[in-house]
C-alpha cells in the first residue's frame, strides 16, 4: 500500500468513528434525559397508559396510543408504496427504454427532495379536502391520509434501492436467459425477484425507518390528537408529539423528560424493526 492509499484509508477510519461516536453521543443524551423520568414516574404507565395529560394537577403521561399510531401509520404506508415501488422499478429496469430512464431517475430524484413540509401542505389542501367534500366528513385529517402522503413520500427510496439491484441481476443473468429463450415475464418472476429479496427488504427497512421518523408532513395531516388509533380517526405520533410540546415544556419538568422519553422509546422501536428486518433478510438470503 502506496502513502497516498495510507492517508486515504486513514481518512475514512476518522470519518468513520467520528460518525460513531456523534449517533453514540445523541443515543446517550436522549437516554440520560429520559432515564430522569422514570424516576419518578411508573416505566409501565408511561409504555402502556393511554392519557397524555403532562400540564394537570397531577401529570398523566402515557404514550401507548402515539406507539401505536407511529407503527399503524408507517406500516400502513409501507403497504400502500410497496406494490408500486416495486412495479415502478421494474418498469425502469426492464420495460423502459433507454432514453427515458433519465427522465424517470431524475423525477424520482426530484420526489426524493421535495420538502417534506411540502407534502403535507399538498396532503392538507387536496388529501384532507378530498375526504371532508367526497365522504362528508367534518374533518378529513386521519391516519389513512397521513398514510397516504407517507406512502408518496417513501416511493423513491424503496423505487432506487429495488431498481439498482434488479438491473444489477439482469446484467448477470438476463443475457444468458434471453438466449436460452426465456421470455422476460417469467424470468422477472422466478430469477429476478426471487434473486433481490434481500435488497427488497433493505428498501423497506430503510423507508419503514424513514416514514416512522417523519414528523412535519404527517403532523398536518393527522389531526394530532392522542387516542388510540383508528383507520379514519384523528391520531398523534410519537414525532409529532414532540415536534409540536418540545417547545412550550418546562426544562426539568416531567414535561419535558417525557417527550425525551418518548423519543428513545421511538429509537428502541427503530432498532428492533430494523433487527428483525435484518434477521428476515439473512433467513431470505440463506434460502
């Protein structure tokens, strides 16, 4: 190894930890704020009760209704963009022609950099309107609309992941299938998808986290009140809740070390997903 390829690869270790330790220092913050709640209130109430009352005479702080909507809400979202991601990727892969897949990349890009407060404020004016006039409904904000601009939001990070991978098959295999004489049909469906499984559940690990995580479009969508969580009901997710009472809660109070509580549970949530996900991919893999 030559000095130049010394100092490079020296580069990256640095950059490498130095990443490491900023995600260890902001776990270990988020945690020493939280661990501070459970102190004085039950770890129990605070995972399983289903009143968020942290302003009266005697705090009422628990978050189970805001865990099951963030799970609701993003799973919900991961079945809606699945099935299109995954066509979507396979009509750039194979179906599109050469002088389009440009255009088609860089409107997924496009996708991908939109803003999120964006999104939700196209959900709120058209989504939300299109609830309250075509099912006169008082309100149009729930979670199914909050799953819906999730679902748009996700699309491209599953639709790149997918694609990348189907194309790399096909440069492996699809020659030598197509001189066998096997038509492309059944050769998407018994070499292709079958092959890029594990990069199909790397996508949807990698937008379930996204869509767990977003917090301003779907706070302007979803009604952001804390009941347990029903398909057109008003619902509040865990980065919601913080997003709209980090601001107004008092330092020191347990206010506040419960919306930091909150948003480690979230990342313990986060982590477990991604655990089984990973388990699931390496099961798939093996077979």
């Amino acid at each position: 190894m030559n000095f130049s390829d010394k100092i490079f690869n020296f580069i990256v270790k640095i950059i490498a930890i130095l990443s490491l330790s900023i995600i260890a220092l902001i776990v270990f913050f988020i945690f020493k704020e939280s661990i501070k709640l459970f102190q004085n209130y039950s770890f129990f109430n605070f995972i399983f009760g289903k009143k968020w009352k942290p302003l009266g005479e005697s705090p009422t702080l628990g978050i189970f209704p805001m865990i099951l909507s963030t799970i609701y809400i993003s799973f919900l979202a991961l079945l809606i963009a699945f099935p299109v991601s995954i066509g979507a990727a396979l009509f750039i892969s194979f179906f599109a022609k050469k002088k389009y897949k440009n255009i088609i990349h860089s409107f997924i890009a496009i996708l991908a950099g939109i803003p999120s407060v964006v999104y939700g404020f196209i959900g709120l004016l058209v989504v939300v309107k299109f609830m309250e006039t075509k099912f006169n409904r008082t309100s149009g904000e729930s979670l199914l609309v909050g799953a819906f601009v999730l679902a748009i939001m996700i699309i491209p990070y599953i639709v790149s992941s997918c694609e990348e991978s189907f194309t790399k098959i096909y440069n492996k295999y699809g020659h030598s299938s197509e001189a066998l004489g096997v038509e492309k049909d059944y050769m998407i469906w018994h070499l292709i998808l079958p092959s890029a499984k594990g990069s199909i559940l790397a996508g949807a690990a990698l937008s379930l986290g996204r869509a767990m995580g977003e917090t301003m479009a779907v706070m302007m969508v979803i009604g952001n009140a804390p009941m347990m969580p029903t398909l057109l009901g008003k619902v509040e997710t865990i980065p919601s809740l913080i997003a709209l009472e980090i601001g107004s809660a008092e330092i020191g109070s347990l206010h506040y070390y419960g919306l930091y509580a909150s948003g480690f549970i979230l990342m313990v949530i986060l982590i477990i997903i991604n655990i089984v996900f990973q388990r699931i991919k390496n099961s798939a893999m093996e077979d």
